[in-house]
C-alpha cells in the first residue's frame, strides 16, 4: 500500500450558525469556544496531526474572524511580550504557523455539496479530505487520517460512519452495505436524512476522503433535501460509477453544531483539562445532589 501523504482537506466554513444565535450573530459558529479554543481549532489540529499542510477553508460573509485567528497577530503578541506573558505569545505564534490556510468564498448557501464543489479548482486533481467545522473528534488516531488509509488501501472515497439509535437516523445521511471487515463496508445504498425506513444506522459523519472526480458529480446534482445541493447525493452518483467505503472509526464524536452537543464537548475537554478537572466534578456533584 502506497504511503503518500494526504496534501489537502476541504473545512466548509460558510453556514449562519443559526441553532446558536444569538451568540452568532456576528461570531462564526466555528470560532464558538469549547473551554477556551475555538471549536474550528480542533479540527484544524487534527489534520496536522495527521499530516496535513494546505487547508481550503470555505466561508460565506461575515466569517473574517476565522482568517484572523490563523493569521499572524502582531499588536497582541508584541503586548503580551511586553508583559513577559512567553507561554501565551508561543500559543499564538503555534497557531499562526500550524497551518497554510487558502480562503474560497461560498457566495450563495447552497449546501454541503455546493460548499465543497467551491474548492474544486484549489484541490486540483487529486483526493482531498473534507473535515466538517463544527463535528469535533476525539481520539488518539486522527480520524481523518485513518480514513486516508483505507482509501489508499481500497482506492475509493471513504466516509465515516457511526452507529446512532434507530430514532436519530432522520437527522443524518444513513449508509448501508456489505461488511469488508468489523470496521470497514462496501457502501450499496445511501440516503440523505431518511424520514422512514433507513437502511441502516450507520450515519455518515463529517469525515471524507474523496476522490477528485466527486466534482464532476457534484455539478451534475441537483438540488435535494432543504432545497441544497446534497454532498450524499453525489456520494450516491460515485458509489454508482467507482465504489464507495465505510469506515467505522475510532474515537468519540461530538457535535458542536448541536446545542447539546456543544456542551457535551466543553465538559469533556474540560475534564481533560487538571486544572479544572476537580472544580468541575465538584460542581457536577453538588448538581446532582441537589437534584435529588
């Protein structure tokens, strides 16, 4: 099996955040906070860690604050090293230079599938990661690189795929097909966000490692569910014409698009964190005592 290294991931950034407004009236959802960084951070961070250099960030208007808080901030990092504040300047500077970060504009909100279509001339010709920005994983194993090995195994776009109960299968693309292995499916059916009878509970999640020949299904789709251009239903056209993989990864997932979610994902980063670990199991005891 080839070992090249995946080169691009695709973050579609350009969504109103409108299950947080307020609050993101004028912030991105993506720069929401989970404890103190902001939500697009980490899933930044996981594609360097899974080696990844260039990322295509795609962004509507009013998404400025993304691009800033990659870019160089000079005026902060000369006060804080004024104030001999070193830890925070070597935090700063980190997040600068983890990352090159080339911004394509989405003018209308058309979807998924059109958001991803926008990086079609930036990803070329070649197999590109798309990383959701508000869908956080956590794990030892970058998911999004251990995607790219079975699509360099199998050679075929690969989606994550995760388990829900048989209620939530509505709120997801649903995938099923043959089991290659425990984690591994050859995709035969996909549905966007099911109303009755899914095919299975195996949701996608925002995880894929695509060919680039996705474009080409992309322009070919119309417009589906909600009115948008479906990424899964140009996932459904290439599982038609050169096979589609499903990849059962490992890792624990959280939505940070979902209210919920979000919380979910500031208590258990916060819980990583010693600093605040005890203060916060102390005050999810009282919590809990004082409800019984």
């Amino acid at each position: 099996m080839s070992q090249t290294p995946l080169t691009k991931v695709v973050i579609p950034a350009a969504g109103l955040g409108t299950r947080f407004l307020p609050a993101t009236k004028a912030l991105p959802k993506e720069m929401l906070p989970i404890v103190d960084t902001p939500t697009l951070q980490y899933i930044v961070e996981e594609a360097v860690a899974a080696g990844l250099k260039d990322l295509i960030l795609i962004q509507g208007r009013g998404k400025s604050a993304i691009e800033d808080h990659f870019d160089v901030a000079f005026e902060l990092e000369t006060t804080l090293a004024a104030r001999n504040k070193t830890k925070d300047v070597e935090a700063l500077r980190r997040i600068s230079s983890m990352v090159s970060v080339l911004s394509v504009r989405q003018k209308v909100p058309l979807g998924l599938g059109h958001a991803v279509l926008c990086a079609k001339s930036a990803v070329g010709n070649e197999p590109f990661g798309v990383m959701l920005g508000d869908d956080m994983v956590d794990g030892e194993d970058p998911c999004i690189l251990q995607l790219w090995r079975v699509f360099q195994k199998h050679q075929k776009g690969v989606i994550a795929l995760m388990e829900v109960p048989a209620e939530e299968t509505s709120m997801y693309g649903i995938a099923a097909g043959d089991m290659l292995d425990e984690r591994t499916m050859n995709i035969t059916r996909i549905v966007e966000k099911p109303k009755k009878d899914a095919p299975s509970r195996m949701a996608v999640i925002g995880r894929y490692v695509l060919p680039p020949s996705i474009f080409e299904h992309l322009e070919k789709t119309e417009r589906g569910v909600g009115g948008e251009i479906q990424l899964t239903d140009a996932l459904a056209r290439l599982m038609a014409t050169e096979g589609l993989i499903g990849y059962r990864f490992t890792g624990t997932r959280y939505d940070a698009g979902d209210k919920l979610g979000y919380l979910k994902a500031n208590i258990a980063y916060a819980l990583k964190r010693p600093e605040l670990r005890d203060g916060l199991m102390a005050f999810m005891g009282e919590l809990t005592g004082a409800k019984k």
